[in-house]
C-alpha cells in the first residue's frame, strides 16, 4: 500500500473540492492508503472508505502564506499534513493551497536530496501534437539559479519523463531567446556549455519559447524566474483566447447556431489547452513526491493532481533521482 | 519634410512586400522623403513617385547575420541604408531584415544616446480591451540587464506610451513572478526598489506574466532575456490556437456551416491577436528612429512598420527621451 498525505484545506474552494477529489481517486485505486487532513466536521462523506484515516487541523494557510507563516502555523492543515508525511513515512503528499507556502515548508521538512542544489517546480504543457505534452522546469520554485543548477534541472526532468511519461530517450532543450549555440543569458550559454560538455544524452540545445510547445521537445530547462514567467505568459494568452472564443459564439443567434455546428472542435481545442487534467505542478528533488494543485481546484482537478502524485510514487521518482544523482556524482 | 531611410531587402519576402508596403505607405504621407535602398532593378515601381529615391545596393545580409557580418558586408541594403541614414541626417529607419543585425549595426553606427545606458527593443501588445495595446520592452535587444538598465527602460517605455500612445499618465509595471513587492529575481527585486526609491509617477509594482495582456498596464518593463521568452511566448500560443480554430472549423462540412454563421466574431479575434498592424519592433535609446519589421512581413505589415516610423518622428521621440534622460541625470 502506498502512503498519501492530503491536505484538504487552504484552495479556493476548499474541501467542497477536494473531498469530492479524493473520492473519485479512490474509485480508481484501492492500493493507497490515504491521510485526509482538515476540519473533520467537512470530511464526513470520507469516514466510511477503509483506506482514509482523517486527521482534524482547524487552521487554513493563507494563499499568500510563505514557508515562516506555515511553519508557526502549528494547526494548519497544512502542516499538520507535512508533520504526518513525516511521521508515517509517507509516499506522497497532495496540497492545494499556498504556492510558496506548501513548497518551501515542503523544502524545508523533507529536505533535499542529497546532491540536489535546488528543487525544481514541474509541470506538462500541452503541445500541438494530439495528447503530447512536454515537461518544463522550473516554473517557479526558485527566484534565480545557477548554470550548474540548470545542469541538474535538465537530469530531474529526463528522469521524470522517462519513468512518468515512460519516453525512453527524452528530447531536452534549454528555453533562450535564440535557437543558436551561443544564444541566452549569461547563466543559460554557461549551461548550455556545460551540458554539452558532459556530453549528456537527449540534450538537443537551445529552444524558442515561440516553438516551445510544437511538440518537438519532451523536457524543456529554465530558470525559476524565466520558467514562470513562460508558463504564465502561456496560461494567460490560453484563457485570454478562450474567453475571446466564448464571446465570439455568443455574439448574436446565428453565432450561436453556428456554435451548433461546430462545437466538436472547439470543445477539442478546450480539453487540449485545459490544464485541469495536469493536476497542477510537482516538486521535484525533495524526499517525496510533493503535488501542488491548481489553487481554483474543482473535484476533477484535484482528483488528477492525486493521480500524478499516484504515478510519481508507482514510479519510484524520488529513489529514480537519488540514483541518477548518485551516479553523476562519480 | 522628414527623411526616413528604408531597407528593402534580407526580409522573407523582401521587395515583393517592401515595395508595396512603401506605396501603401505614400498614399498616406506626402511630408515624407524616402529613401529606398536595393537591388535597384526591383525598385522600379518606384521610381516615378518624387519624394522617393533610389539608392542601389546589391547584397543582402542573411537573416542569422550579426553586427560584424552587417559591417563587412559594404554593399549590402541593410548597411548602405544605416550610411545613407546619417549621410543625409535622416529622421527613421525601417528594415524587415536579420533582427540581431539590424539592431546591433544600427546601435553601433548611431550610438546610443547621451545617458542612456542600453537600448531596448519595444513592442505593443494586444489586450484584453479592444483596442489597448501594452508596451513591453526590453522584448530582446539584451541578453542581460541591470536594475539600474530595468529603471531606464522604465522611463523610456514611459515617454513612449506618453508621446506616441498619447497616454497622459501611463501606468507602469515590472515584469515580475509575482505581483507583491519583495517578489522578483534579485534583478527585478533591486529594480522594484530604485524605482520606488525614485517615486517615479506611474510606477505601480509587479505584474505576473498572466495579467500582463489584460489592459491595466501601459507599460510592462522586463529584461531582455526575460522579455524574449514572454514576446515568443505568447506568440506561439497565440499562433497555436489560431491555428486549433481554423482547423476545427475546417473539421466536416457542418463545422464549416457553423463557421458561416460565427465568423464575424472569429475575424475579430484574428484581428486583435494580430501582429502584423503593430509593425515590428521598435529600438529605443538610439540616435533616430530605428523600427525592425517583420521577418515575415507583407506589404501592409511592411506599410504598418513604416507607419510606426513616422509617428515616433512625428512624435520628436529621440529628442524627448534627451530630455527625459538629460532631467534624470540632474
């Protein structure tokens, strides 16, 4: 039986999705034993599953929360949930409140694994090639980092999408502003350099943001700062372009007739740009899968964000890493 | 009269689109001398209009093509058009060749302006409100920046939004992961602080990537490296799911019904997302007008870079940013 640690609490709607959640994840596994933690009173509909153990903790971490916030915290279920990750010698843990909070007291708790400089926030983008998605990291768990941090970077997402994504040999580029060899900032030329001198396997050179999700590329490497401000920059235009679509049908009754018509491609173009199905983001380097939902989780989305942390923990990613670390270390 | 200078070749369809782009452009402007430089043979629907002169050159810089190429390269249009620039003192000049070309030979023949410590390459964006674009700069003329280069680009997107846009108090933001003051790389952090330091009218705080196109912010200031990867971005979404609409609608013959009924609000979408009616981009700090039109560009976008070129002449835009510069340095 795996171990999870669910944190219920602290997203926007809070356990009216994240309840609803784990209860269609369990529908599909019955290999997990899973640790509900929030106020017991709104974690009723989950008592009656053998596999859920449900733990009170009253507090709700702020969304603007950092790690010194959730650290005196004390009942949060937050918290609480990392303290009982610990404890049990959990597998995974599930959360969907604070970004900042929940990865860097995750951070801090579970710390890094040995040889790892920095964690790395991870997260599948969709591509324009039908249900290809490419990993790109980090997204946002650091504010700047080193070439030698990008080196690392580029190890965890290739050990990610060959034992998640199950991609043998992953095609692996560094996000810059230029295709060429010497294009980049300071810190991306000097890893690009580095990686090329270790000859690392998969490693295809630079990649334009413009073509970032043509479907080419299996992981793409970025600083925190960058890498955020990609997939922002992404996630706006994304939902910019779809409210324009909604509008666009909803223009007058022939637009809507014509919606009639044509829906099925549309709502392809929805479930592909869709990033509910990612489940959110994952904390890579840290002893133990650590999941982030999306903080606007629906039941649906969190459900995901658990399956990933499922996959993540089936696949052994957390051992996968300290070897792979280990062996680049000789 | 005013002087711009236009390079009609190196774009992907040079004269083919240069050429009527300038045709376009004369129907509107008879207070404009021009100066066209090219392969002189593909000039000749040209040659009758009086405020246009043919200037013959015979190479054409390749779109990879840096500085040093550009400067070797003594009979190519691009670099007998930066000559003939500060041969006659011209106002402008427009070229749809090699970017980093362009932009670095035209740095170095026109010198930057007194003060000013880096030029930044500008670019308007589309919003969410019909109409409002946002400038963003640096979108990639450096690989790396200081604070103190981010708080230039901070007045010179100001002066911009001001002169050219009109906008009496632009509202200014730093591109940052995150909208409170202490977010940022070190960089964006230290630029944050001189500019409140400074109490610079207008500066109001970070802005995450994902609320960058949503029509609060006239002016959004991000280093280059950064800018680059947001400008790509969004474009290659933006082109992504251009591309999912049109074919959703092509799809079967009842999507193409439905496209019948619903294509008004669909032309809309295209044009706002449109690049080709900003241009191109524009190189700020510099002794002229310097205005990059697309690599791609046809005869009305070439006409849009052109008329670009003319507004900041128009607008005095090189002597304002002096002044601007010159009240900052007391």
């Amino acid at each position: 039986m795996l171990k999870m640690v669910v944190d219920t609490m602290g997203s926007d709607n809070g356990t009216s999705a994240t309840v609803p959640g784990i209860i269609t994840f369990l529908k599909n596994h019955n290999d997990v034993e899973i640790y509900a933690v929030g106020k017991i009173e709104e974690l009723e509909a989950l008592k009656d599953y053998p596999n859920v153990t449900l733990i009170d903790a009253r507090q709700v971490v702020p969304m603007e929360a950092g790690a010194l916030d959730v650290m005196r915290a004390k009942d949060s279920s937050m918290l609480v949930a990392i303290n009982k990750f610990l404890e049990v010698g959990a597998d995974a843990i599930v959360s969907a409140g604070s970004t900042g909070g929940f990865l860097s007291s995750t951070t801090l708790k579970l710390k890094l694994i040995e040889g790892v400089e920095r964690a790395a926030l991870i997260s599948p983008f969709p591509t324009k090639i039908k249900g290809k998605k490419v990993t790109v990291l980090d997204i946002g768990a650091n504010n700047e980092n080193t070439p030698e941090q990008l080196v690392q970077f580029a190890k965890l997402g290739k050990i990610y999408a060959n034992k998640v994504f199950g991609i043998e040999k992953p095609n692996i580029y560094l996000l810059s502003n230029g295709a060429e060899d010497g294009k980049g900032s300071p810190t991306v030329k000097a890893a690009h350099k580095l990686l090329k001198q270790e000859n690392m396997e998969g490693f295809k050179g630079n990649i334009e943001a413009r073509y970032a999700l043509d479907g080419e590329a299996d992981v793409i490497v970025t600083g925190g700062f960058e890498g955020n401000i990609f997939l922002k920059g992404v996630e706006g235009v994304a939902s910019m372009m779809g409210k324009m679509i909604k509008s666009a049908f909803k223009r007058n009754i022939f637009s809507m007739i014509g919606y009639l018509f044509a829906n099925k491609g549309f709502k392809e173009i929805s479930e592909t740009m869709e990033y509910k199905s990612t489940g959110g983001a994952m904390l890579l380097g840290v002893n133990g899968v650590v999941v982030k939902g999306h903080g606007s989780s629906d039941a649906y989305s969190f459900s995901c964000a658990m399956n990933v942390a499922y996959k993540m923990a089936k696949a052994n990613i957390v051992e996968q890493i300290k070897e792979g670390i280990k062996e680049n270390a000789k």
